[in-house]
C-alpha cells in the first residue's frame, strides 16, 4: 500500500525536516523550479577536498515565495535529511530574481508543467525512495541527488528533458566567490540510495 506523501514527509522518525514548513505548503502550485548554488565564500574545501558549492532546490510557488529543499549530510554512513522550509522573500525580491538574498551565485530556473503542486514533487520523491540518501564518505552529495532528481522530474514531464539536462550540466561545475568568476569543472561525488 502506498504510503500518504504527508505522513512520510511529517514523520518525526523519518529522514524529512519540516521545523520551518506548513502542512498547508502541500497544496501550491509551483510554478518554477530554482537550482541553487550557494556561495563558498573562502573558495575552500573540507577535509582536504576541492572547494564545491552547496545547492539546494527551491520550488516557487508564487513571485515572492516559495519552498526550500535542503538535502544535508548525516554522520558519515548514517542517511541525510532532506530539509523542507517555507520562504519568503520580505523584499521587493522575486525568488527568481539572481540577486534574492539567499547567498546564491548560480541558479538554473526552470518552468514546470501545469498542475504541479509541492505535494507532487513531494510525492515524486517517496515513490522513488529519494528520501532514503546517504552522503558520499567525504560528506558531498547534494549535487548527485539533484542530478539524479533532475532526471526523475523529466522522467514524469514536471520539467522538460531539455531543462533537466540544463541543470544537470550545472551541477558538476564549482561556482567560485565573487560571483562573474568563471565556473570550473569539480568531480561529483556519488552518494547511494538505499
């Protein structure tokens, strides 16, 4: 029996955050979705890496709201969460506006199909078992996971093949601080679905 996309995501045993996200979310329409990678200020890496850029997703629902997915590292070997948050731009800032203060430096922004909701792609997320995550060893992943949701989003038509290519081509490139610098190349590492 499938199981309701609310009491997976709302589950306090579960690998979802929802401290900062309304029940009430479910329901909006996302009209875009917004690949985000945010700023590495220093240009450094942990742990002896290269420096990488965390990205997020941010589903928007209106111009100046929306709801992010944070998907975050657990100890090493245990599955990440994925983060849910409901914001708010208390500006005259659209989400997709490049300069929206949430120390982004890269953005892909795509359209979605008619028809989606939050709870849709929330949805997508526990039929694939997207949920159940665990980061590589040195503690990167998020950029596999988008990869690997971006594929999924197209596999259902919420994005067009063509937008999801668009981002996966984003994701294996680290965005250096100050924003104009040129991107360069940064080896993804693979996290597992279980």
């Amino acid at each position: 029996m499938a199981i309701a996309v609310a009491d997976r995501v709302f589950d306090v045993d579960g690998n979802w955050g929802t401290r900062s996200f309304r029940k009430a979310s479910l329901a909006s329409a996302v009209t875009a979705l917004h690949f985000v990678a945010h700023a590495n200020y220093e240009n450094l890496g942990g742990d002896g890496q290269a420096p990488t850029n965390h990205w997020t997703l941010l589903l928007q629902t209106d111009a100046y709201s929306g709801v992010r997915l944070d998907v975050s590292p657990g100890d090493i070997g245990r599955p990440g969460m994925l983060i849910l948050e409901d914001v708010t731009s208390a500006t005259s800032y659209s989400l997709a506006d490049p300069s929206f203060p949430d120390q982004r430096i890269h953005v892909v922004s795509v359209p979605t199909a008619q028809g989606t909701t939050v709870e849709r792609i929330l949805d997508l997320i526990v039929q694939k078992n997207r949920d159940n995550y665990v980061f590589a060893p040195v503690g990167e992943g998020c950029r596999f996971w988008l990869k690997t949701f971006a594929q999924d989003l197209a596999d259902e038509s919420i994005i067009t093949l063509e937008d999801a290519e668009h981002a996966k081509d984003a994701l294996p490139k680290y965005y250096p601080y100050p924003p104009g610098t040129a991107p360069v190349a940064r080896p993804m590492a693979e996290g597992r679905f279980f």
